[in-house]
C-alpha cells in the first residue's frame, strides 16, 4: 500500500464543489473536516481513490482533475515547490520533482526521458487503472502544467499530453486546459515540452536559493527513507494485538519502547497518524486472511479485531468496494 499527502485529498474535495458532502468525504478518508491542511499528513493510496470515486458519483468528473490541477500552487509543495520556483529553468524544476517526489507520495515515480522533439515528463503510477487512479493521473499532469505557468515567463503549454486510459465522452475540457493535443490510449502517461520551454528561465530562479534548497530536500529525503522499519514494527506489533480488540496507541507506544507522547511524534515526522496505521494494518491482515480458504469470516473477524462478522462486512465494503465472500472468491477463482 502506498500514501499520497493529504493536500491532494483536500484539494480534490474543494475542487468538486458544494455539491458533494466535503464533511464526509474527508472523515471517510480519515482527515478532520475542521483540521488545518498539513501537506506532511500522509493518506493511503486506495482512500484516495475511494474519495475521488466517490465524488464521481455524485457530479460529472470530467472536468475535476483539471480543475484541481489549476488549483495547485508552488507555495503548497513546501520546500518542493520553493526550489520548483528557484530552479533556474523549467528543465531544473522538473528535474527537482523527478528527483524528490518521494516526499510527497510513494505511489508516483517520475521520468524525464529525451524525445526528438523536447523531453517527456513521465508520469509512473502502478496498479490496478481504476476510475480513482485514472483521475488521480489526470490530475497529476494537470498539476505540472499548472505550477509550469507559475514560473515560466511567456505562455507555456506543453506539446503534447499523454494518456493511458480511454478518453471521456467530451474532451474537449482537456484540450482546452493544455492548450495542445491529448491523446489518450497513449503508451506513457507525460507531458511533452519543448527545448525551448525547458530552457526558458524561471521567473524567480536563483542558483544559490536553489542549491541551499537541494542540500534541505537531500536530508528530507534521507529522513523518509528510514519510514518503513517504524512502520513495520508499528504494524507488527498492531497486528499481535488486534485479536483482543482495537488496540490503543499507548498500548502499541510501550510494547516498542516509546511513550505515547515520543511514539505520536514520530508518525507525525513521517506523515503518519496512528488511525490511519491501524486502519491499514486491519485491512492488510484482512486480505491477507481471506486469501487463505482454511479461516472462516468469523475467525477473520475475530483475528482482526472486529466484534462481529457483520462489522467485518461492513468495513470490508467501505475499503474495497466488494464483500469478503466476493473478494475471496475473485482471489481464488483460477
């Protein structure tokens, strides 16, 4: 399972409008709908996806992925969007992202690849191509686009955009936001800019900000890198405990030698907070159960920390969309 920061999920909320139930969508995704925005605050991959398909049904999503796109800003990307605008050209930015990215999700990874006729600005996102992932994408290279105009000082559209999936029903949405073709049912999922758009210079572009800026994002990243051995010890020690009940984040803190207090803060440096790591763990050892024929729903529900079998159901259809009898037989259907 991969996160995404929890700026995407609200900024996917504010962008569909008053229509939907912000409230809701936000709490479903584990965010308080009163919380202040905190870029650094971590959302699993598969809520976000949830959230933005339920959104769609509720309104029309064509429009929504690049209506979000033009919402992002430099300024919301922390020290990744300061040395974004500090870069001394276009190219530098996009090479600032394909490098440091990592600080923000752990689903997307970025390429810059030559072409004859500029450089593709790829976009690489694995797993199943649902609706939620598919405008996720959409989305993603809107957002380039958007945060490209803020720092390039003529008018800037790139090529050509590509796109994976099919087309919507209209698309004309899509080319009149880039500005250029956009084919979709394409190979890679990028932007195509020019030579002469990656050579224009920033408009606050800075070569000391910007190596100042590096060298910050270099031992962010570095930081990062130490998150998985916390989090499996986390999980480890919340999966061992699920079986007698939900467990409490003072109980998992002691048995891993922190207090409540230190063991809270860390989550909090990496983006992590303790409901969304017992969430994950639940639903993680839940699949993993159910993959095996010899437990039954209620052992299932009794090793995962639920009280019933109907709460399992429950809770199983809110995280993938399908019951666990459904679930377990596309698993092991040949």
């Amino acid at each position: 399972m991969g996160y995404v920061t929890s700026l995407f999920v609200r900024k996917m909320v504010a962008a569909a409008g008053s229509t939907v139930d912000a409230a809701s969508l936000l709490t479903q995704a584990g965010l308080g709908p009163d919380d202040p925005w905190d870029p650094k605050l971590m959302v699993p991959d598969t809520r976000y996806y949830d959230l933005i398909e339920a959104i769609s049904t509720q309104i029309d999503a064509t429009e929504l992925p690049l209506t979000v796109g033009a919402t992002m800003r430099c300024d919301d990307y922390g020290a990744l969007g300061l040395a974004w605008k500090a870069a001394p050209t276009l190219h530098g930015s996009l090479s600032r992202v394909e490098r440091y990215a990592r600080l923000w999700t752990s689903v997307v990874e970025y390429e810059l690849r030559d072409d004859p006729r500029g450089v593709l600005f790829i976009l690489h996102r694995e797993g199943p191509r649902r609706l939620g992932m598919r405008l996720s994408n959409e989305a993603t290279l809107a957002s380039g686009v958007s945060l490209a105009r803020q720092v390039c000082p003529v008018p800037f559209a790139p090529l050509e955009v590509r796109i994976k999936h099919a087309a919507p029903a209209n698309t004309v949405y899509h080319e009149n936001y880039f500005g250029c073709p956009v084919r979709f049912d394409a190979d890679l999922d990028a932007l195509l800019v020019s030579h002469d758009a990656l050579a224009q210079p920033n408009i606050l572009g800075d070569e000391g900000i910007s190596r100042y800026l590096v060298s910050h994002l270099d031992r962010e990243l570095s930081e990062v890198a130490t998150e998985p051995a916390l989090m499996v010890e986390a999980k480890d020690a919340i999966a061992q405990a699920l079986s007698e009940g939900t467990p409490k984040m003072a109980d998992i803190a002691r048995s891993l030698g922190y207090s409540a207090r230190s063991f809270h803060r860390r989550l909090s440096e990496h983006g992590l907070s303790f409901q969304t790591l017992a969430e994950d763990t639940r639903r993680e050892l839940a699949e993993g159960l159910l993959r095996d024929e010899r437990h039954s729903l209620a052992e299932i529900a009794f090793l995962t920390g639920f009280a019933e079998q109907s709460s399992v159901t429950r809770a199983f259809k809110r995280w993938v969309g399908k019951t666990p009898a459904s679930y377990r037989k596309d698993r092991l259907t040949p």
